[in-house]
C-alpha cells in the first residue's frame, strides 16, 4: 500500500463524515464539501491503486526474467 492509497481513502472517509454531518444540521455547504473530498480521496486513491498495480506488473515481469 503506498502513500496515495492511504491518503485518498482518508480523504474519502473524511469527507463522508462531513457529508452526513450536512446533512444533520442541514448545511449544504458542508455537505457538498463532504460530496467533493469523496471525489478527490477516490481519485488519489485510485491513482495509487494503479501506481501499485504498475509496480506488481513490473516486479512479476522481472521476476520471468
């Protein structure tokens, strides 16, 4: 697991905390800036999945060699 991967699931769970905490206390403002960390978490952690996945494929590859 690398730093992106960690990162952009923090991302995602902090902004579905403050997501639901819009949604309570009817702020919509928060509660789209909770819509919007969940956006940008999944992105980087995605981008950190597939950074992981490329350095797997390389390592298997070398490994044939």
């Amino acid at each position: 697991m690398n730093k992106h991967q960690v990162e952009g699931r923090l991302d995602q769970a902090k902004g579905k905390i403050k997501e639901v905490a819009g949604k309570v206390v009817g702020n919509e403002r928060l509660q789209g800036e909770g819509l919007a960390d969940q956006a940008g978490g999944k992105a980087q952690a995605t981008y950190g999945d597939t950074k992981e996945n490329v350095k797997d494929g390389v390592k298997r590859t070398a490994d044939k060699l």
